[in-house]
C-alpha cells in the first residue's frame, strides 16, 4: 500500500450528501476482483450521459479538476452497500484524500486499508473548506498527517482527529497483509517452536 505522508494538490468540491457507494461505482463495474482500472468510471453516472460522452458540469470533468487529489464532500459520505470497489475507484482515480462531516463506517474503514485518509471535519470548517475548493486550479490544499493538519490556499489551518493506529498504517503504508508480515520474524519462531513440541502434527 502506498505510504500517506504530505500530500499538496488540488481539491475538488462535491456538495452533495449521502453519496453512496453505488454512485462512487455502479454495480455494473463489480465484476473485477483487481483494484486497477475503475478510476475512469468512478462517480460513472454523474460523469457521462448514457451514450458515454462526458457532463461538462460535473466537477471531475471539469479541467480545473481532473487531477483532484482531495475531495471535499457533503455529510454520509460512502453510505450504501459496503463494496471495496468504492474505495479502489477513488485511488485510481487519484483521490489520496476525502473530506466530510461523516462517513459511513465500513467506507470509512476501507478508506485506511487502501491508502485513503478519510478525514472528517465539523460543518463549519467543511464549509469553509468547500469554498476554499470551488476555486478550481487554485483550490491546492495541503494535507499533512504527521501534524493532523489541513491547509487551505490562504494559509488557513484545520486540525483534525484520527486514530493513532490507523496514522500509523497509512504513514508507513500497512494494510492488513503489511501488518502480518511486520511481525513475520515472530511467526516464523512460532512456527518452529510449535513444529519442535508437537513433532506428530
């Protein structure tokens, strides 16, 4: 999993609340099992018409926007059936970062194990937030989580809360597997133990 340290980009605005997973990705795109390639069809039905050709309204199609790094998103962000699918589309997209009031809880716990800081913000300072966003290509944002820090364009700063566990997966890019193998050392000396004291096993 990639590490999450410092991230500078563009913040896209999405006001909308309880997205859910179907409209991150639509059901017809869960067919894959690897968690490359849904980035083109992610938010699918509010970014093409139904003969494929682009909504020039809609924010990640906007030029301004295309290379969203951080996404500043309305309250329930995530709700819905609970596909890993929804999370892997974001990342390939490029979306490191997703901003909200609140998340549905295993969107939210999916976000960590793929490399995504879910960071949730009260709704004064995701209003803030949103505004600093609708700037388009001058929307960058800093997101810093050694510090718990977001930094908006005018130099503004919001700290936020996250779990220290969870900061220390994504700063050193553990997901359930990295986790495993950090202690790969101690489960080799079990198993060795274990084979020597029960020999008939």
């Amino acid at each position: 999993m990639q590490k999450f340290d410092v991230i500078n980009g563009v913040a896209a605005p999405l006001n909308i609340v309880n997205i859910d997973t179907d409209m991150i990705i639509p059901k017809q795109f869960l067919k894959t099992i690897k968690r490359t390639g849904l980035g083109k069809s992610l938010f699918f039905e509010m970014r093409y018409t139904q003969d494929g050709k682009e909504i020039g309204d809609f924010v990640l199609n906007q030029q301004a926007y295309r290379k969203a790094q951080i996404l500043v998103a309305g309250d329930n962000f995530g709700c819905g059936s609970s596909r890993e699918h929804a999370p892997w589309a974001l990342l390939d997209f490029g979306i490191r970062c997703v901003i909200s009031t609140s998340f549905a809880d295993i969107f939210y716990n999916n976000c960590f194990k793929n490399g995504i800081l879910p960071i949730k913000v009260s709704p004064e300072d995701l209003k803030k937030l949103l505004d600093d966003a609708e700037r388009g290509s001058n929307a960058t944002m800093t997101i810093d989580l050694p510090n718990q820090e977001i930094r908006g364009p005018d130099g503004g700063k919001i700290t936020f809360d996250i779990d220290p566990f969870r900061k220390h997966c994504l700063l050193n890019g553990l997901d359930d597997i990295g986790l495993t193998l950090e202690k790969a050392a101690a489960i080799d000396t079990f198993e060795k133990k274990n084979a020597e004291s029960h020999s008939w096993l």
